[in-house]
C-alpha cells in the first residue's frame, strides 16, 4: 500500500492511501507523480523582493496562487510563489516552479495555451522541457479542476504583463 502525507489550501496534513487493485477515475487523476509532485512542492516560496506579485482564484474550488516574480532581459530571472489548491494545481505550480526561471513571456504565452487546448480540447500536451505537464491529462474530465490546474500559467503571465506595463504590483485577481 502506498501513502502520501498532503494538506490542501493550507489545512492540516492528511494521509492518502492507494490500496484498490483496480484504478478508478479518481485514482488515475490523482496517480503516483501528481501526488508525489504536491506533496514535495514548498506551498510557502515567496520571494522578497518581487517586482511583480499576483494573486489569482478560482472560485470553484477555492483554489488560489500568488506569484511573486523579477524579470531581467525580457525573461523570468526569480520566480516565488504560495500555493493553496487541490493535489491538481499543486502539481501543475510544481512543474511552473521547476521551470519558470529562464523562460520569457512568449514561451509561458505557449505552454499556458498549449495547456488550456490540452484541458479543453483533447489537444496535446506541452512538449520539450514541459513534456511532464502530460501527468495532468486525466483532469481533461473533470471540467472543476481546470481553473485550479490554469492559475499558475495564467498567474505568471499576468506577473509579466504587470511589470511591463508598470502597474500595481498588488494584483489580488479571480479566474
């Protein structure tokens, strides 16, 4: 039998166990790495100087980000975020984490809309470096858990617009 210690939206920790032979629906939309991808993402990584910070909901399901970002030269140069959202968005922040710095608008433009075409219209998933956002095909299904799988695509892109524009950097914004 396999466990994962998780907490959602800041709640206590709780224990997931997998123990059914055959995968259910929910079990292949919850599978091994998404679990493993939130459970070791930092849910709290802000940054302390952001040139840009941006929170966005989804009322939905009560999921939220807030992204911290610096831009130099045009790309993402730090990248902070705090994360409050299902197994689903924790996983989609893992992976907007592990690859943000370095990347400049037109790329995260790509990939926010290569995702949505993946959820919303059975289009493929991300290729290259954001090939592992394929994990979250099994959430095309679940219509509800979009908007949480979106927010730190649409939240970086926001970041960015924010910065070269020049406005507020307190955004507090819902999907």
């Amino acid at each position: 039998m396999k466990t994962w210690n998780l907490s959602i939206r800041g709640n206590s920790p709780f224990t997931v166990r997998k123990h059914i032979e055959r995968p259910s629906m929910l079990e292949k939309l919850y599978n091994d790495r998404i679990l493993a991808l939130a459970e070791g993402l930092n849910k709290d990584d802000r940054l302390d100087h952001p040139q840009a910070t941006v929170t966005l909901d989804s009322p939905l399901c009560g999921s939220r980000i807030r992204v911290d970002l610096v831009l130099e030269d045009g790309r993402v140069a730090e990248y902070g975020q705090q994360v409050r959202a299902c197994a689903l968005g924790q996983s989609a922040a893992a992976i907007m984490k592990k690859l943000a710095v370095g990347r400049d608008e037109a790329e995260l433009t790509r990939v926010r809309d290569r995702m949505q075409a993946m959820l919303k219209q059975d289009g493929p998933p991300p290729e290259g470096d954001w090939a592992e956002l394929a994990i979250l095909e099994p959430a095309r299904a679940h219509k509800s858990r979009h908007a949480s799988i979106m927010l730190p695509f649409n939240a970086i892109l926001k970041a960015i617009e924010q910065i070269k524009s020049g406005t507020d950097t307190s955004d507090d914004t819902t999907t």
